[in-house]
C-alpha cells in the first residue's frame, strides 16, 4: 500500500516522493501533503503514517537536494520559488487540484508560500516549528561549523537544539545518520536561502483554516517569531510545552494526533 516514485520537475530535476494509501479503495479519500524540513527527507514522518493513512491518501515528498531526490548542479541557482514550484508540479503530476499540506520547518516555509501564492492549491495547512522564514534566527551560523565538521558532527554537538534529553538514544541515531546522508554544500545553499527570508507582515495571506504548532523550547530563533500568525483570519495555535525544536520527530505520535484532530473537527471526517 506505500508506493515509491519519480517524477521530473520541469528544469528536469529527478524527485522522489511516497504515497502511503489504506484509505478504502472505492472510495475518493482527499490528499495529504507532508513537507519535511532542511536536512531531513520524507522518511522522517515514519510515525506518523500510520495515524494518517487509513483516512488520507498521504503522499511525502524528498524536497530537491534530500533524501532520494536529485542534488542540483553547485551551478545551478536555488531559490524559493523553484522549491515551491515543485510543490505545485507534485500536484499538478498526481492529478491532485487541492491538497491538504502539513509543513515542518523549512518544509512549512514552502506550505505557506504556497498558500500565499496559490491558495486555490491548499485546502488547509499545518505547521509544525515553521515561523514566517528563518531570518530572524541563528541559522547562518550553522554553515561555517558544517564546512569544519561535517554536518553529521555539527547536529551530534548541537543535538540538544533539536531533540529533548530523554530523545531514544536509537531516535538520535538514526536522525544523526540520516541527516549526515545529505550533501553538506546543497545544505548549506539551502539553509542560507531560507534565512534570507521573512514574510511576517504577509501571512495574512493565507485564507484556508490553518493549525500551528509551536515548540515551547525553541532553539531555532524565538518562539515570538511565531506571533505574526495571530493576524490569520482562520488559526488554531498551539504549544508544546518544554520541547525543542525538532518536536515533528520527538513526539510524531502526538503531532499526528493534533493533524488528524485538527482535519476532523475541520472538516468532515473521511471515513464518516
């Protein structure tokens, strides 16, 4: 029932993507779209399927440069148009006019993009650790002591930042080894892009109903970096009290759960 694909984007770029479907075969269950951060890929949301795919037809991208996907040529220019372009060309390849998204991070940066600049394209949108950008944050500092130490290294020594003290020491593992699969240079392309960018005073853009989640510790710039999402006309906020940034991987089980409590009370609940 989870099928592994390809797909070219229209510069030609190889993605990868999976589609995780129990939903019942005769039915026409709605799509949800997950989005995963910087430095990660689409196997990082393996807890959540299970919660999500006997009610959606859940469907996972590797955003280019990550996990199977195509790295770009060092040449080639990145910019966050392009990265949300393959959002929508995922879609328009899936034959999928409105999707649900649900971004972390990075992979949110992209959701709501997406929502600002498309909004025919998102019928809701949940954000987990994901502000209006990553400008107002100590992002770029990271690309220096990734060049000195290797990106597997860096996130070891700041894995606090990430995961709480208790994390499985098998989670910190297996988040150090996947995310050290990643080229260091795309990543350090990719982190500056996102850290170039704040869209605070425009979010109110996004129209559909909109959940986010907030990690109560966060280590990635400040939590008052998530109160411009106050203005949208349509929002749930939540904080998960004490946690890290990473909180998608943490505690998927409860992430999940808010999701597909958030889609239910929202909307109507696919299975009735």
């Amino acid at each position: 029932m989870t099928e592994t694909a390809i797909f070219a984007a229209s510069d030609g770029l190889s993605l990868a993507y999976y589609i995780d479907d129990f939903t019942d075969p005769w039915k026409n269950a709605p799509m949800l779209l997950l989005l995963h951060a910087a430095m990660g890929s689409a196997r990082r949301y393996f807890a959540w399927v299970p919660h999500l795919a006997r009610d959606y037809r859940v469907v996972r991208l590797d955003l280019r440069g990550h996990g199977r996907s195509q790295v770009p040529p060092a040449e080639q220019k990145l910019t966050l148009d392009r990265l949300v372009l393959d959002v929508a060309e995922l879609l328009d390849h899936l034959g999928v006019a409105q999707a649900h998204l649900v971004g972390n991070s990075a992979g949110g940066y992209l959701g709501q993009q997406l929502a600002m600049t498309r909004p025919e394209r998102v019928r809701s949108l949940c954000l987990f650790g994901s502000t209006p950008g990553l400008k107002n944050s100590q992002a770029p500092s990271w690309i220096p002591q990734i060049q000195a130490k290797g990106l597997r290294a860096f996130l070891a020594e700041t894995i606090r930042d990430r995961l709480p003290e208790d994390a499985d020491p098998g989670l910190v593992n297996w988040f150090l080894d996947e995310a050290g699969r990643n080229d260091p240079a795309y990543i350090g392309k990719f982190v500056l892009l996102m850290a170039s960018y704040d869209w605070s005073g425009e979010v109110d853009r996004i129209r559909c109903p909109t959940l986010i989640v907030m990690p109560g510790g966060e280590t990635v710039g400040s939590i008052a970096n998530y109160e411009p999402f106050r203005k949208l006309p349509d929002v749930e906020m939540r904080v998960y009290d004490g946690l890290p940034h990473n909180i998608c991987d943490s505690v998927p089980d409860r992430c999940a759960a808010d999701v597909r409590d958030f889609l239910h009370r929202r909307f109507s609940a696919p299975r009735g």
